[in-house]
C-alpha cells in the first residue's frame, strides 16, 4: 500500500508548469522559493544588521545569539538533513506516490542522506546574498553548510562578546590593573629615582631603558640650564674619571680626554656658571677621608652633587687580598657618616664597582676578579645602608652602572675599563636623576613627581564628582520607573521576547550618564598620564615592530569585507574604511616610534593629508549639495570635532595646539564653510540651472588659494593675526605659535605627499605639499576601479573609521605615555601581552568616548534656533571664565 502525501506549501513554481515541476534539490536551496534554508539565513543576516545597528556597529561586530560553537556544525547538518528531507517529500509527492518510511526520513537516515549528498561532486549554483562572497560563484552542498556553520557560529561569538561586554571586560581589567599598580607601588615603594638608579634593560644595542620610567636625552642647552651656577664633583679611581669625562661631554662635547691621568682634572663653564671637578682619589683611604670632611666643614666650597666610588685599586695593590677587603670595610665605614652629613644638602651618589672581563686583563691586573668586585660592593652596600639609625641612608648607590656593564664589558679595549656607550649612558642617568625634578621633561618621568594640580583640574575635578553624586540619586530615586523591561519566555517556543513598552529616557538621565561615565574615563586618562600610578617606556624603533602589525592588521581587513549600500566614488562605507586603515597604520607608526626612519615619516605625512582631504571634501560636497549653511550644522560640527579636546585641555592641563589635528580639521572646516556660505551662495541646485555659476565657484575658490598662498609664506603676516589674544590661547604652545605655522603650512593644499628623493625631514617638509594631491587622486581613482573592488568594503576597517577621530586623541594619553613620547605599561615585564591589554582597553575607551560625544551632542546641540542660542551664550561664558581661570594661572606660575 502506498501512501500519498500532499505537497507542501510553496512547493509549486508559479512559473513553471505544474505537469512540468522538477524536484526541488540541494542546488535550489540558495535561490529557489521552496527552499527554507535561504529564508533562514537571511533572516539571520537580518538579525545581525540589526543588533550591529543598535549597539553602534555593523555586521559581524554586532550583538548576536546562537548555540555554543560546538554545536555549529550539528546544526548545520541537521539543517541541510531536514532540507533533504523535504526534498524527498516534495519528489514523493510529485511522483504521486512515496514510502511513510522513506517520508519520514528519521534521524539515521536524515544523517545518511546529507553524507550522500556531500559525496556528490559540486555544482554551480546562484547563490543567496547572506552568504559569504567565498560561495558566490560555486555553492555547492560543503559551501552552504559552511555558510550555515558561519553564520551560526558568528552569532555565537557576537552573543558572548558584544561591544558591550567588551567594555565590562575593560573595566573590570582598569581595577584589577590599577589596584595591582597601587600595591606593587605601596610595597616596593614610589621612588623612580630607585628604579633608575638599581634596574634596567637595554632595548637594542645601545637604548637604556629603566624599569618603569623615562630616561629624557639632554641636549648641550637643557644641560647647561639646569646645572646653571651649579658644582658637580667627581671622586674616585679611572673607572669614575670615564664617568667624568662623559659627563663632561654632555654640556661641552668638545671637550677632550687629556692631561694626566692620575691627578685632578677641572672643568668649568663661564657662560653658564658650572663647575666640574675630577678628584683622583683611587682608594678608599685617609686621603679620601680628608677631601670629604673639607667639604663637610666649608659650605662653601661644598659641591651640589658628589659623585665617589673606589675598589679596583685596592684589589691590585694588595693582590686580592682579604686583608685588603678588611682595610676596605674599616676605611669605608669611617666615611661612611661624613657622606651622610653631606646628603642632608647635597646629592651623593656612590657608584658600585662595574665587573670586569677577566679574558682581557692584563697580567698585572689578573688578581682583579668579579668575585672580589662583587665582595667589596656588597661591603660597601651593607655599611652605607646602615650609616642610619632608624631611618633610610641619604647615600644614594649608583648600581646600574653594573647592569650596563654586564652587557658591554666585552667591548672594552681592556677588560677593566666601560666602551664609551656604555659611559654615556651612566652619565646621562646621572643627568636624569638630578635635572629631572628641575626642568620636568615630558619625557623624562624618571625621579619627576607628580605635577600638582591645578585649579582649573579641581574645578574639573568637583564637576565629575557632582556628576557622578547626581546620576547616581537620579538613578535609586528613579530606578522603578526607568528600569529596563526584563525579557519573558516564550512557552511554545522557548525563546526569549523583548517586551514591547519602551520607556523613554530623560535628557536629563542621559546628561547626567555622559557625565559620569565621561568623569570616570577622564580618571582613567589623569592615571595613565599623569598620577604616575601606571609605568611607562621610551619608544624603541625595529622594522619588524613597524610592518609585522602593518601586515597583521592588512590580513584581517581584507578577511572582513561585506557589500557596499552603493558604489559611488568616496561612498560613506568607502570612506569610513579609508579613514579606519589610515588611522591603523598612524597608531602603529606612533607605537613604534617610527617617526625615526624617514621613509615612513613621509608616507604618515601622506595619511594625515589624505584624512584632511577627506574631512574638507566631505564638508564640502555636504554644503554644495545640501545648501544647508544653518548655524545649527556648524555648531554640530564643531562640538563633534572639538568636545572631547577640550575636556582633556582642562583635565590633562595641555594647550589646545598640543592636539594639533583637531585645530587643523576645525580650521579647515571654517575656511570651507566661510568660503561657501558668504555670498554669493552657490550649491548644486543653483549651479545646475546656469553655468555662470559655476564660474563663480571657481572664483571664490581661487581667492581662496591666494588666502593661502599668502600666509603660508608670509610667516609674520600668520603669526600676528594667530598671536592675537584670545586667539593665541588656542594656536600657542610654548609661548608662540610656530608649531601651529608648520603644521598648517605642512598640509595647506591637499595636504601632503612622499618624497623619497629628499634626504631629511626639513627638505620633504618643503617638498610634499605641492604636489600631493597626486597621491591622494590616484589612491582614489585605483581604489574606485568599476567592479568587485568598488563594490565591497572592509567592515574591520570602516568601525575603526567611525572613531579614528577619538582614537588619535586618546592615543596621546592611554595608548602612548608621557604626551605619545612613550608607552604605557600596564603589564611590566611583557611587552605583547601589554599591548594586546592596553590596546583593547584604549579600543574600548575610544568607541564609549564616541558614543558620549554623539549623546551630548543631540541634548547641548538642540535644532530649535531659540533654544541653541541660549545654549551658544552659555557655551561663550564658559570659555570666557576659562580664558580668565587660564590667564591667574600663567601668572602664578610665571
């Protein structure tokens, strides 16, 4: 007996001839209406776009539900097991005839049939717009489940880790980070000068890098004016007088290493009043003894910094002796309180005895072993660290003399004595530890404490606080009323709802929300940057550092890709992609300090021009085609580009010129608007009607380019109109305004280009501009080539060109250290792992800064004109109190 079943719903081609019907198979499940797979999927992709739309991201960077990852492929089998199934039915029924076995098809068969049908050599098929550009061409079975496992996979991953849980997981790794920093500080205490002193490593051959700070390279200059009417005194065996000389060389390094060895040696220069000594005092005797007490007892003649250190002589003489240790100890300890006395008013250093390499020594100096050095530091050590009742010695040991030297001795000449790297960079620690805490190099957080706040920061300060305080009573007093509706579960399905009632949110809430979240990252920034809590490094350039990332993240923009909404040229997809590779690439030059190699210095040139070429065409195409010129547009635009630098202004206590970019961009932006909304006001629409108008363009234009020309070279005619107060408060930095002359010099046409003949950075400054709207026009005409290249984009790409703006600005202080002249380190001791961590947190930080940006946008921004005019006289008296608050504070400084 056969059983006949009736054909499913949709089984029939509303084309085809349903005497002629085929049966539907695997080859129709991607474009063929019977099938349900392509409902499916697409109902998936859907889904996707959708949760990325409303956590401000698209496609695979989305939130997503789906079964575990294991589970994937089951699924997909089960899936394409079911599709099989219903073929078979539909065949049956077609026939007019089937098997209940066989139309039940059960969980063997099912299993069997999709190996039969994987067995089967592949077909071309069209293919479903859902899945992967991979299965465009050739979809067969393999391919669609692969895409079924994708999908379902990628839902998985987005479900468990969406933007934001992302940013749960930042934060929760900021405390744990911040809390294992403030222990590490509280238990090995807060004094880089130690560090300093004590560890290291070197980065590369010759780049000494101290543990967990800067070390500032000091110019002829900044040397001479911190050692300003200064006494510098240096006593000791060769070995110091090495130390000597290199020091020496560092204000004059014209100075020459002659005279006799082994008597004193002075150094004085009268320009700038410094006074450098060498004693030669090679053992620690009464001789030494006798020096050290004149100075105790003449103030005098009493140097500022007193820098001693002896033992190598004493081996020699006495053949290694322990008799001779015995004298050492007893010597030592008896100067060991008249160098005490001398710390209470001056610097004393004792420098701890370099080892030696024994293969090199000459016979007469063979007794000289590194397990006699090692004996006598550790005397000397001991005895002045217990000079002290009670309390900590003021004898500071100079011991990493001894970490340089374990990596260089083996280039001495003689096995006793430093290579000449190795001498300077002991003396420029020595400069580091003293000038330091005088001049406060940005880049030299070495023995620099913490800068004290001013009172526009405690101003700021109080405002987060009463921001957090305030959301944080909003929220208890409003909790039951603006609580998020729980989702309910479905009984028949099992899956979970949303419920349909959306309550509103107060502009109010949400003002209060910035805030605090705004207030606690601004914390976040002032640790990293400024509290000192978190360790930063000096930059070390390699090629490897530089273009491994480069390829890394090339690979994973290409692997992301999805479908263009449209192909016209410089599209938003198009562009955001654009900015997303280019900012990449500026992040990753910066890291790496690649500044130093100067071929991809002016490629960096390049990306910043192509960037500000973007932001002009972008406002200009708005204007010519919108014709909106309302104040409500500018002020939108400026907020967007300008609020994030201005908090950290006042929280960072940094000039405005000191974000460089931002100024660049706001300009640009008033040029362009000026130049298109003063009249005659000529768009697109009008243009069209007559082209005597776009004449007109072109004559403005033209003014323009003369505006330009003539104050990139009329620098004077630049810097009085930008010296201008208030003006000069924002373009200044360091007292005039020749750093915002060069950058807007730099990039003042289509911005930038590489020069790959010019043989330093000042002559490709001077090359580039002219002509580097050759570059950019060709990148754009290859990158809008018709066909598939022009109609795909790299997601990966585009959402980190979303936020490239808030990603060059907060690089400067959570991403780089001490103003980008550094790294941050918030993982010592491991510099991958570090970056991975510190660079997820920055991504983080970035994307909610953004997102805060757009949320305070719409409420301090408001499209009725009366309303934003208050808020505009608001804005004004903010920033007048500010100018006023900023100019008590340059005269308490001054």
């Amino acid at each position: 007996m056969s059983l006949t079943l009736p054909p499913p719903a949709g089984a029939h081609d509303p084309v085809t001839p349903e005497g002629h019907q085929e049966p539907v198979t695997p080859e129709h499940w991607a474009s063929g209406p019977p099938s349900q797979a392509q409902p499916l999927l697409r109902q998936e992709a859907k889904g996707e776009e959708e949760e990325g739309e409303e956590t401000g991201v698209q496609g695979a960077w989305g939130t997503a539900t789906a079964e575990p990852g294991w589970r994937v492929w089951g699924k997909a089998a089960e899936a394409v097991a079911a599709e099989e199934g219903q073929v078979e039915a539909r065949g049956a029924a077609a026939a007019g005839s089937g098997s209940p076995a066989g139309g039940a098809g059960g969980g063997r068969g099912s299993w069997r049939r999709l190996l039969a049908w994987l067995r089967r050599p592949p077909q071309c098929c069209p293919c479903a717009a859902p899945l992967p550009r991979s299965a465009a061409h050739c979809c067969h079975g393999g391919t669609k489940m692969a895409a079924l496992a994708y999908n379902l996979g990628k839902r998985e991953i987005n479900h468990y880790f969406s933007v934001r849980s992302a940013k749960v997981l930042a934060l929760v790794a900021v405390l744990l980070l911040a809390a294992c920093h403030l222990a590490s500080r509280r238990y090995r205490g807060n004094d880089s000068c130690e560090y300093l002193l004590s560890s290291g490593r070197f980065l590369g051959e010759k780049v000494w890098q101290p543990h967990s700070c800067m070390m500032h390279k000091y110019k002829i200059s900044e040397a001479k004016n911190c050692l300003v009417d200064k006494h510098i005194a240096f006593i000791g065996d060769s070995r110091i007088r090495q130390l000597f000389y290199s020091f020496v060389k560092i204000i004059n390094p014209q100075f020459k290493e002659e005279g006799n060895k082994h008597g004193n040696i002075p150094f004085e220069d009268k320009i700038s009043s410094v006074k450098v000594d060498f004693l030669w005092h090679p053992e620690v005797n009464g001789s030494m003894k006798q020096c050290i007490k004149v100075w105790t007892e003449d103030s005098v003649a009493k140097p500022h910094v007193i820098v001693a250190g002896a033992a190598t002589w004493s081996i020699k003489i006495h053949n290694g002796s322990n008799e001779a240790l015995s004298q050492y100890k007893m010597n030592i300890t008896s100067i060991a309180p008249l160098l005490e006395k001398l710390a209470k008013t001056s610097d004393v250093y004792w420098v701890l005895q370099d080892p030696v390499y024994e293969d090199l020594l000459s016979e007469n100096r063979k007794m000289i072993t590194n397990e006699k050095i090692d004996a006598y530091n550790e005397a000397a050590v001991s005895i002045l660290n217990s000079s002290t009742r009670n309390s900590k010695s003021n004898v500071k040991m100079f011991s990493v003399s001894k970490l340089i030297a374990q990596e260089t001795i083996t280039e001495s000449l003689d096995g006793l004595h430093l290579p000449e790297s190795s001498r300077e960079t002991s003396a420029m620690i020595l400069m580091n530890v003293y000038c330091n805490k005088i001049l406060k190099p940005v880049d030299g957080s070495c023995c620099q404490p913490r800068p004290p706040l001013t009172l526009i920061q405690k101003l700021a300060a109080c405002f987060f606080t009463l921001s957090i305080i305030g959301y944080l009573i909003f929220y208890i007093i409003h909790r039951n009323t603006h609580r998020k509706n729980k989702p309910c579960t479905d009984l028949e399905s099992g899956e979970e709802k949303k419920n349909i009632i959306n309550t509103s949110v107060s502009p109010l809430e949400v003002l209060l929300q910035s805030f605090c979240k705004l207030g606690l990252i601004m914390a976040y920034f002032y640790m990293c940057d400024r509290a000192n809590l978190f360790m930063k490094e000096n930059k070390f350039y390699t090629h490897s550092t530089f273009f491994i990332p480069i390829i890394y993240i090339l690979v994973l923009g290409v692997f992301y890709n999805e479908n263009t909404k449209e192909t016209k040229v410089l599209n938003r997809e198009q562009t955001d992609e654009w900015k997303g590779w280019m900012q990449l690439v500026i992040l990753i030059y910066h890291i790496s300090g690649a500044s130093t190699f100067l071929p991809v210095y002016m490629h960096i040139r390049v990306l910043v021009a192509a960037y500000l070429f973007q932001t002009g065409y972008g406002h200009f195409s708005y204007f010519w085609i919108k014709g909106d010129f309302g104040i409500h547009r500018v002020c939108q635009v400026l907020f967007r580009l300008n609020f994030l630098v201005v908090v950290l202004c006042i929280v960072m206590d940094r000039p405005y010129q000191f974000y460089y970019f931002v100024p660049l961009v706001t300009v640009w932006f008033m040029v362009i608007y000026v130049t298109l909304a003063l009249w005659p006001q000529i768009i697109q629409k009008k243009a069209n009607g007559n082209c005597f108008w776009h004449f007109g363009l072109l004559l403005k234009l033209a003014f323009l380019l003369l505006c330009i020309c003539f104050l990139a070279y009329s620098q004077g005619a630049f810097e009085k109109i930008f010296s201008l107060w208030p003006l000069s408060k924002c373009f200044e930095l360091k007292g005039n305004v020749y750093e915002w002359w060069f950058r807007w010099r730099l990039d003042r046409y289509t911005y930038s280009i590489w020069a790959s003949s010019c043989k330093n950075k000042a002559e490709c400054n001077e090359l580039h501009p002219s002509v580097s709207v050759v570059q950019i026009l060709a990148f754009i005409l290859i990158r809008n080539i018709p066909g598939y290249a022009r109609s795909v984009y790299s997601s990966f790409f585009a959402w980190f060109g979303k936020i490239s703006l808030e990603l060059f600005i907060c690089q400067y202080h959570i991403w780089l250290a001490a103003d980008t002249r550094g790294i941050l380190v918030l993982i010592p001791g491991n510099p991958m792992l570090n970056i991975i961590v510190s660079t997820f947190i920055f991504v983080c930080v970035a994307h909610e800064i953004s997102q805060i940006t757009n949320d305070l946008a719409q409420i301090i921004i408001p499209k009725d004109n009366s309303s934003l005019l208050k808020r505009l006289a608001c804005i004004a008296a903010f920033f007048c109190g500010l100018l006023i608050l900023s100019s008590i504070q340059d005269k308490s400084r001054h």
